[in-house]
C-alpha cells in the first residue's frame, strides 16, 4: 500500500476520531449537564461507537505502516531519538493513555452512569480528556510534514 494512501486513510480515520469527540464535547456533553440527562451520552456512545472504534483501528494500523515506512520499526519506539521517533513514540503513549480511558470508562463509568446521572461528572473527565488526547495526537501527526519534533 501506497504512503499516500496510508495517509488519506490515516486522516480520514483521524476525522471520524477527534471530530466525533469534539462533536460530543461540544454538543452533546454539554446538554446533557444541562439537562442533567446520562442517556443524551449513552445515546451518542451507543450510535458512535461501531464507526469511532473503526476508525481508530484503522488509525492504529495505519499509523503503524507509516512509522514502520519512516524506519521506526518496533525497535525504535520509546527511544525518542530521532525527530519521527519522538512524534511516533509521543503519538503511542496518548494512544496507551486513551485505551486505558477507554477501558475505565467501559468497565467502571459507564456501567455506573447507566443507572443515573451522578457518574456524569467523572464521565465528562473521562470525555474531554480523550478528546484532548486526540486533538493532541493530529496536532503531533502534523509535525511528521516537517520531520519531526
């Protein structure tokens, strides 16, 4: 497969990520606190969920191909030597902060907060710091344009 194609896919799948997060930050979370309201996020999550997760498999898979087309193999990861093993080792410890987000909020919060709406609080935490992660991730993915940090 092509670079160039990695790339589009990459992006595209970096779209379906972050702007579903940054849709529910801004529209749905906030209604929801309003209205005080778990199932407006229950909703979205349950509706999200089957094409956010595969974007971000496909974000991994693709992410991965590059590094390994840039020469940051396996080997190099977390040795943030080079300017792309610094981004490709950056982007990796946010992705490993989001699956344990991920796995917080599926096994201890949202359980929770599908009996009521006082889990909403840790939820929202849960919300933006994935979002935040994410945004911080293209931001990263950027720097590869220009060789790295």
């Amino acid at each position: 497969m092509s670079q160039h194609l990695l790339l589009i896919i990459h992006l595209l799948s970096a779209t379906i990520w972050v702007g579903g997060h940054l849709l529910l930050v801004f529209v749905f979370l906030p209604q929801a606190l309003k209205e005080k309201n778990q199932n407006i996020i229950l909703d979205y999550e349950r509706k999200y969920e089957p094409v956010g997760m595969t974007a971000l498999v496909l974000l991994v898979i693709t992410g991965i191909l590059m590094a390994y087309k840039y020469g940051v193999s396996i080997e190099y990861w977390f040795q943030f030597e080079t300017p792309i093993e610094k981004v490709v080792s950056t982007k990796l410890a946010l992705l490993l902060l989001t699956v344990l987000f991920a796995l917080s909020a599926q096994f201890r919060v949202l359980p929770k907060l599908e009996k009521g709406a006082e889990k909403l609080p840790e939820m929202t935490f849960h919300i933006l710091s994935v979002t935040i992660i994410g945004v911080l991730m293209v931001v990263f993915g950027s720097f590869v344009r220009y060789g790295g940090l």
